[in-house]
C-alpha cells in the first residue's frame, strides 16, 4: 500500500490534515467518503508508506527515542492540567519544561506554537509521527471533537501503560532464558579456551592416557583458540544480518511472525499479548467516539505480529461492506474463540466497548499468569543446563586423573 497526505475542511471550517494507505488514488478517495470526507488536496506519499521499523532516523538516537512509558506519562500530566482548568498552551508549555528528551521537547516547542496561531492539538500532533502514533492522535482529536480532551487523555495514559506492561511482562518471558543462556555459554567458551589448555600441558607431562571425552573437549579447545574462531563469529554475525535483512521484507515479516505463533509455549503468550491489545485498544478507541473502520486501521498499525496485522487488516475490509467483526475475525483464526465469542456477543448486545474491555482484562490476566509459569517451568530448566555445561568441561579435565592415579601405582 501507499500512503496518501489528505487535507480537507471540517463542517465548522476548520483545516485537517491526515495521512491513509490505500493502493491507489481512487482507492483513498473512496476510504474517504466513508468517513465522510471531501478532501481538498491529496497527495501520494511514498516516504510515508515504509513499515515501521523498515528504516534508521539517526537523529532519534541522538534525540533521544520516545517510549511508551514516557507517552503514557506526558497524557496522565497533561489530562491532569486540562481538568483542573490549566489553559492548553500552558499546559504544553509545562510539559516541555519537564520532558528528559530533545525531541519530546522540540515537539511540544512546535505545538505550542502552532496552537497558540489557531491550530488543533490533533494537527499540531500529527507534525510529530516520530514522537505520536495514530492512537494517540485519533484519541485526542476525539477528545477534542467532543469537548472530553481530559478524558480521552486519561483512557490513553491508561491504555499506553496497559500496552507498556504487556510488553514488559513480554521482554521478561523472553530476557531471562536467554540472559541466562548467554551466561552459559559464555562460561562454556571461557572455560574451553582458557581453562583447559593449562590442564592439557599437566596431562602430557604426566603422561597420561587421555578417555575419549577429554580428547574431544581439547580438541574443541585447540579449534576454539585457531583461526577457526574467527571464521565462526564471522559466520554467526553474517547470518545474523542477512536474517535481520529477511526479515525487514513483508516476505520475510509475514514467514517468520507467522512462524512465531506456532512455536510452543511462546506462540500461545504472543497470541494471547495480541488479543489483550486488541480489545483494549479497539476499546478504548470504541468509547472515545472513532469511527470503526479508522480504529482498525489504527489497531493494525500497532500490531507487531503482521499475520495478525494483515487478518486485521482483512476483516476491516469485509467489516467496510457489512460484515459484523468477530465473523470476519473469526475467518482468519488469529484470536481465541472465546475472544470472538464474547465479541459477537457485545456485537448482539450492542455492549461492545464493555465486551471488549472484559475480553482485555482476562486476557492480560492470562498474559501474566502464562508468562509466571513459562518462569517457573524455565528455572529449573536453566539451571540444568548451566550444570550440564559447567560439568561437561569439569569432567574432561577430571576424567584423565583416574588414567594417573593409576600410573603412579
């Protein structure tokens, strides 16, 4: 898809601005008009249409990146200064005052200043997608719309710390095997290639005869400690770019996300992370007032599995031409059936921002639930196989000494 820069003009003459994917031209216009939008001008934006993550801004690092976390803060101030009667520009003012990082600062500097000459906070905001998201933007032109900016910045400083938790709890399912593997292999080489060379010398001036398993691990050591090594991490580092390479194409996304979710164990807690996500956000997006086929669009966006991304992206589609969501949902068998049922549920209720909250706040419990058990079952696991390691190279240098023992009697 490509991305299309559209301006248009409010029912009460105000000057929006707004950037949609579509195929074509003629495909934006007719997304358009069933948001009801005469857009003014439209323009293709090719830089726009690059996948998140697809490219290198390096004034973000130096800048300083915008985290979740911090996102969720500066809504949680700023709702709380907008409801106790702060003028907004004062409040942007307070905030720029107190963010850490030069481009969440260099933002809010810019927004002041094109609010202060008549602009929207939803506009102004979308000057900066390096520093706000779709989410956060929808929400807060919702909010402004409205009239309720307090609070719509609440359910999104809600919302962003929910997501921010959800990642983390993530990050720690997945940091601590591989934290402690790292460990271990590292203790692995460093025993290998420093320790037993010094016990290889002792047992040729010993003389002893060397068991099998001792002959490999110094075999091991010898190759470790050639030129071979060099070739390896080589190797290993080669490898590791062409697959960052693959999966930067939508080829290589779609093949290796779609894979993730088959893995056991850590499919089942992505696939279950997703759909907290999901409902939360289309949730929340639901209570502020946006549009359905918008709030799936922005859902999609902040998908980071694209299997799910693109069966979000399906369903929006058949939802546009009056599909209910959890049939279409249902068709493409990325969400557990009990998240589909409980939405069409919501769906025949007419309940479905309070369906959709409960289906978020179960399966966040599942989340923390599963991601307490994957560590617990983990423990003991890696702890078998740091001992299994460690021991393997204690029992090569051990082994000959049963060889000398002999010799000397």
């Amino acid at each position: 898809m490509t991305a299309f820069f559209v301006t248009y003009t409010t029912n009460s003459g105000r000057k929006r601005e707004l950037t949609i994917q579509a195929d074509n031209p003629a495909s934006a216009r007719r997304e358009l008009r069933r948001r009801g939008i005469l857009a003014n001008t439209l323009v293709r934006k090719e830089a726009a249409a690059k996948p998140t993550g697809a490219g290198f801004d390096f004034r973000n690092l130096i800048e300083g990146g915008i985290s979740i976390r911090e996102k969720a803060l500066f809504a949680s101030k700023l709702s709380a200064l907008v409801d106790a009667g702060v003028p907004i520009l004062r409040s942007l003012d307070l905030m720029r005052t107190q963010q850490r990082s030069t481009l969440f600062r260099k933002a809010l500097t810019r927004m002041t200043q094109e609010v202060n000459q008549g602009e929207s906070l939803g506009n102004a905001m979308r000057r900066w997608p390096q520093v706000f998201d779709n989410l956060t933007i929808a929400l807060v032109e919702a909010g402004e719309a409205g009239g309720v900016l307090d609070e719509t910045l609440k359910r999104l400083a809600i919302l962003l710390e929910d997501n921010a938790k959800l990642q983390n709890q993530i990050k720690g399912a997945l940091g601590y095997p591989i934290t402690v593997l790292v460990i271990a292999i590292a203790v692995f080489l460093g025993m290998t290639i420093f320790l037993i060379p010094t016990f290889s010398t002792i047992f040729e001036q010993l003389g002893a005869k060397l068991p099998l398993f001792t002959q490999l691990m110094l075999d091991l050591s010898k190759l470790l400690r050639s030129s071979f090594s060099f070739f390896l991490v080589g190797g290993i580092g080669v490898g590791a770019y062409m697959a960052a390479r693959y999966y930067a194409t939508p080829t290589g996304r779609r093949s290796i996300d779609a894979l993730s979710l088959k893995v056991p164990l850590f499919g089942d807690l992505i696939q279950k992370t997703a759909t907290a996500q999901f409902c939360r956000t289309l949730s929340c997006l639901s209570k502020a007032g946006v549009p359905i086929l918008m709030s799936l669009e922005i859902v999609r966006d902040i998908t980071s599995n694209s299997t799910i991304g693109d069966a979000i992206s399906s369903s929006r589609n058949e939802v546009s031409e009056g599909v209910p969501l959890s049939a279409a949902l249902e068709a493409k068998r990325v969400f557990p059936d009990m998240a589909i049922s409980m939405m069409a549920i919501g769906e025949e209720t007419g309940e479905m921002d309070a369906m959709l909250s409960k289906v978020a706040d179960f399966y966040e419990d599942e989340v923390a639930a599963t991601v307490k058990a994957m560590t617990s079952m983990l423990e003991p696991v890696m702890i078998v196989l740091v001992g299994i390691i460690v021991g393997s190279v204690l029992l090569a240098m051990y082994l000959p000494m049963f060889s000398v023992f002999e010799h000397i009697r």
